[in-house]
C-alpha cells in the first residue's frame, strides 16, 4: 500500500472517517456547554493568528469547517467577514447558532459540503482536518473561488511541546484509540502536509508556527474542560468517567503554580495555501 508517511493513498478520495461522521455528536457533543465555555476559549490565540495571516476582512465570505461551538466564527465576523460554518455535532452547532445568529451555520460532513462550487473567498479549519480525512481538502478546494484562500491548523510535535502533560489522560483510552490518534495529528509532520495540499490542487503552500495554550483555573476544572472533548470521551468509554476525572485531576495537581493558572503550552502547526487562479 502507498502511503504518505501514514495516510493510505485510497483514504485521499474517499475518507475512512466520512461514512460515520454522524457519531462525532457522541464524543464532541455531549457536553457542549463545557467546551464551549471551558475549553475553547484558550483556542482564541489559534484563531486570531491564523485570521490575521490569512487576512480576513470585510470582503470575505468565509468557511470554517469542524466550527465547533462557532467561536472562531464570531471572531472572524469580529474582522468584518461574512461567515458559514459546519460541523458533525448537532450539539456544537446550536451553541455556534446562538452565538452567530447572521451566520450559515449547519450540521452536516466536511466530506460533502452543502454549499455551490467557487463560493467562499476563505475555508478555514482549526484542527478539524485530521490523518484519517484527507479526502476533506477536495471539497475544500472546490468550494473556494479561483485564488481563494485556505487556512488549516493541525497538532505539531507534541512531545517536544511543554504542555504535552496536558494530553496525557487522552491515553486511557484503548490501545487501538490511541494509535488512531496518533494517525489524526499526522498531518503535522514535517512534509506531510505540504504535499497533502499540494496533491489537492493548493498552491502557494506555507508552514507557519500558530500559539496555542490551554490554562485552567484549577485541577477540576482542567479534567471538566477535558472531558468535553472527543479523545476524553474515548478514554471515558475505556475507564469509566469517575476514574477518568479522578486521574485527570490528580494528573493538573502536579501541575500546580502558586497564585497561576495551570498552562500548557502545545505546538499548532499551520498551514496556509491558494487555490489556483
């Protein structure tokens, strides 16, 4: 089997992930309102940075895919773009609703995006398009005008990063979970991206550096905002959610710093590139 350091060639046509994306609402949905108010907000350095590469302005309509509860929506409406979103979770998406009344916001598969070719002068994705959906970037592209601009996010070396300890409860989940984590953030590997956008038809392809940082006032509500999320839930169904915040908070105690918030800095990788004029 060809592959591009780990992404089966076939899954670039097809997505292995695009047939159940409907269970997404499972892992990400249960507990909207805690990433949405919990943990997301520390995604706010990701979404200003790459906003501002990209330059989004008043004369874009812009794309987010995998938008989550819509809060790097209601930051690009804040440059004066016009905004659509999409995202699996039912859920994730009445919170974007309510905080982007003005804005198309549906629910639905980045694989098969409900929206007219050439239609968007801006896509942008925050760590919603992983080593097992490439095949994402093919819609991607054919919703963008000709010259159009895309911005993805991925996770970059997590072990050299400094926050790394802050992933570690994600590894209770199975042994076969875990790997396929460890397929998702592939895209961050040096090349592998590049090449990915460029087979898609991407020109003008660049890396950049993005900061990120996760800070929680205190143990609980480092393993609350945790457990929001889709990788948590996966060590949820392995352990049970009792013993996964009990690790979860035990593991942000060792953590602790006197009078500050409990940080973790993790490297975002980003990619910026053009559709072809």
């Amino acid at each position: 089997m060809n592959t591009l350091q780990g992404i089966p060639e076939g899954d670039l046509t097809t997505g292995a992930a695009a047939a159940d994306w409907t269970v997404v609402d499972e892992g990400w949905g249960r507990r909207a309102a805690d990433f949405a108010t919990l943990s997301e907000p520390s995604n706010c350095r990701e979404y200003v940075a790459l906003h501002h590469r990209l330059g989004v302005g008043e004369r874009d309509l812009l794309l987010d895919i995998a938008c989550g509860a819509g809060l790097s929506l209601e930051l690009a409406r804040a440059r004066g773009a016009r905004c659509a979103g999409i995202d699996a979770s039912s859920r994730l998406v009445a919170v974007a609703r309510d905080r982007n009344p003005d804005s198309d916001v549906r629910v639905g598969d980045m694989h098969a995006l409900p929206w007219p070719d050439e239609n968007f002068e801006v896509v942008t994705s925050f760590r919603g398009v992983w080593g097992t959906t490439p095949a994402a970037l093919a819609e991607i592209h054919r919703v963008l005008v000709p010259g159009g601009r895309v911005g993805l996010t991925v996770w970059g070396h997590l072990k050299q990063s400094p926050g790394a300890w802050a992933l570690q409860p994600f590894r209770l989940a199975s042994d076969v979970k875990v790997r396929n984590q460890a397929t998702m953030v592939s895209l961050g590997r040096p090349g592998v991206g590049e090449e990915l956008l460029g087979r898609f038809g991407f020109v003008e392809v660049e890396r950049v550096a993005v900061p990120f940082a996760w800070e929680f006032a205190d143990p609980e509500l480092y393993a609350r905002a945790l457990a929001a999320t889709g990788p948590a839930y996966e060590a949820i169904q392995n352990v049970g959610e009792a013993e996964f915040l009990e690790r979860a908070v035990a593991h942000g105690r060792e953590r602790v710093r006197e009078g500050l918030p409990l940080r973790a800095e993790i490297a975002v990788t980003g990619y910026l590139a053009r559709k072809a004029a």
